[in-house]
C-alpha cells in the first residue's frame, strides 16, 4: 500500500519519487540528484491548485 509520489525539486527541478508515507509525514524530503531538502506539501500543493 506504500505507492510512489512523483516529486520535482525546486531547487533543480528533477523529478524523482519518494513513497506516500514519506510525503505524508510532510518531513524533509532530500534530492538524490543535488541533495537539497525540502518540504514537499508546501511546493507540490500550490502547484497543483495553479495547473488545475
């Protein structure tokens, strides 16, 4: 039941996934790519309230 959530970075703007328990917990989420961490509610949320 631990599905995968797509993430962009803000910071470099890749995409990678981290699961829902993780993102739900809304804790730091850190970039594999560049390594910087971040909250992800905050970003992902108002994103999509803009695209819709």
């Amino acid at each position: 039941m631990n599905k995968e959530i797509d993430i962009k970075c803000p910071a470099c703007g890749k995409i990678f996934q981290v699961t829902e328990q993780t993102y739900k917990k809304n804790e730091d989420i850190v970039c594999p790519p560049c390594g910087k961490a971040f909250k992800p509610q905050g970003n992902e949320l108002n994103k999509k309230a803009k695209s819709e």
